[in-house]
C-alpha cells in the first residue's frame, strides 16, 4: 500500500486530504460521519479577532455545478474560539488548522498571535481575500503589496506554519504567491472562490443579499487547476490544491499540477462523508498505479 504521509512546512499529516475553511464547521458536526483523526487536518471556520454577524440572508444560491456564498465570516471571535471550541477539539484526535481573516494588518497579527498560543494548533491558513477596510475596501489579496503587508505583519508574531490562502480574483496569481513566499509564508493555498452574481428574473433582482458572492463547486475546477499549476511552477513552498474536488481523480490532478496537499470544500455539503472517500479512493488509484508513495506524483506532469 502506498504512503500518503506529506509535509506542508513543519507541518507532517498523515494524509494529504484536508476540509475547506467554511465548509466543515469545526469538524465537531461532522463526527457522525467522518473520523477525523482519519484526515490530514481539519481547518476549521473563519476565525476573526472580534465577533462578526456576517451578512444577511439569503447568503447562499445554487448555481449550474457550483453555488454562491456570501455568508460573511460569521463568528463569535477568536476568544471565543480559544476558551469554547478548542478544548472540545482536543479529545477528537484530529489536527487542526484556524482560518484567520482579519481586517487590517494589526487585526490579523492579533488574532494570528492568539492561536499562536494554542499548544494544539500546529499551523493556521491565512485569509488574504476578506476586505481591507482602511483602504476603502480592496482585499488585501488582490495586490503584492496589501498581501505581502498582512504576511508580514502576521509572521512577526506567529511562529508556527503558516500558509496564506490566495484570491483567484487577480491578474497574476503567481506575483501574488512569490510576494508572501518572501515574507514567510511556509505554504499557499488556492484557490479561494471567484466572484458571481446570480440573478432572480421573477422578482428582478439580485439572489444574495449584498449582490455578489464567493463561486465554488466543480465549475471553478479547471481554473483552480491552471492557477495551481502556474504557482506550483513560481515558488518553492508548498501549494495546497482546491477548487471543485469531487472525487479522489480530482484530487490526483491537483497534485499532478503540483499541489502537496489538497482541501475537500464544496462536496461536504453533498457528502459528509467525501473526504474519508477521497483519502481512500487515492490510496486505491496510488496502488492501481503501482506507486510506492504520493509524493511520485506531486508535479508529475511537464
């Protein structure tokens, strides 16, 4: 049987097969379901400094293989996170990773640096794509600069593995990824959601409530391939794949294009259970293939 043990960082799993911030809860809500000591890792919801609402409903519309969210990093805040969740984590025998989103530079070196304490934890992923309210709403994502200036800021004062989520909302996705590889950034993952709209002709108007939302499923998944690859080629961290992952096949073109490690997003919603198929349908094509380990197939192709 094949080997499925990679290394994003410091950070060892077991297996490249890990959840979706947004799409897995804290993993508590899916225990019924999955063993989640069985998966690489789970990261866990949108973690901000201070309580968010998020936006108003609708949040969420169903689109031709895919759907829209725009749900808007509702959570209690990171206290909350560390005195009520991460205690309840412990027991389950899962890794962890904390999306961290913020809304300044100092908003999320904060945040970063209360996980930082958490002696569990052992990396979080970075949410570059949420607004930068002191620069009239830009995300901090879609430039060097506004990336690299929340990398910095967070690597001062988080010293465990930290990988930085990238928006596909951008013109080169590979200046972006090189600008946080040099300022710490231990890993990259992409992609985040495309921007949509959808449209209810009965009522003319806009579906969601703010208009647009974040676009994701299988319909994002060949634009999350080229975007995977072409970083893959540009820096020399890491790159964790996702983007429409829907079945174990799925995930072996991710890491053909380059990915070490991938995230399952989208399909929990259909299938609770999809990462532990996933995890165990690569463990087949590996075997079928006569591969000794994963890693033969990292960035296999030209």
């Amino acid at each position: 049987m094949a080997t499925l043990n990679v290394n994003i960082g410091r950070l060892q799993l077991k297996n490249p097969v890990m959840t979706a911030s947004g799409t897995f809860g804290y993993g508590l809500e899916f225990q019924d379901f999955v063993s989640l000591g069985g998966l690489g890792a789970i990261i866990v919801k949108g973690t901000t400094l201070h309580p968010r609402e998020g936006n108003d409903y609708p949040r969420m519309a169903e689109t031709p293989s895919g759907m829209l969210n725009c749900v808007g990093l509702q959570n209690k805040g990171v206290g909350y996170f560390c005195e009520h969740i991460y205690p309840q984590l412990l027991p389950t025998g899962g890794t962890y990773i904390v999306n961290v989103s913020g809304s300044s530079p100092e908003d999320y070196a904060e945040c970063a640096a209360r996980i930082d304490e958490l002696e569990h934890i052992p990396a979080i992923e970075l949410n570059i794509s949420c607004p930068n309210v002191k620069d009239g709403g830009m995300a901090f994502g879609v430039t060097t600069k506004g990336a690299a200036s929340v990398v910095r800021a967070v690597r001062e004062r988080y010293h465990k593995t930290l990988i930085v989520k990238l928006s596909p909302n951008v013109t080169d996705i590979a200046e972006i990824a090189r600008a946080v590889e040099y300022e710490g950034a231990d890993a990259v993952s992409l992609i985040n959601t495309l921007m949509g709209m959808a449209v209810d002709i009965e009522k003319r108007r806009r579906v969601l409530s703010i208009g647009t939302g974040g676009l994701s499923g299988p319909a994002v998944k060949p634009v999350a391939l080229r975007m995977v690859y072409q970083v893959a080629k540009a820096v020399k961290i890491p790159v964790v794949g996702l983007g429409g992952i829907m079945t174990a096949e799925d995930a072996v073109e991710f890491m053909m294009c380059g990915a070490t490690a991938i995230e399952i997003g989208t399909a929990n919603f259909i299938d609770p259970s999809v990462t532990i198929k996933v995890r165990d349908g690569l463990s087949d094509w590996l075997d079928r293939h006569g591969c000794q380990s994963v890693q033969e197939i990292i960035g296999a192709i030209e």
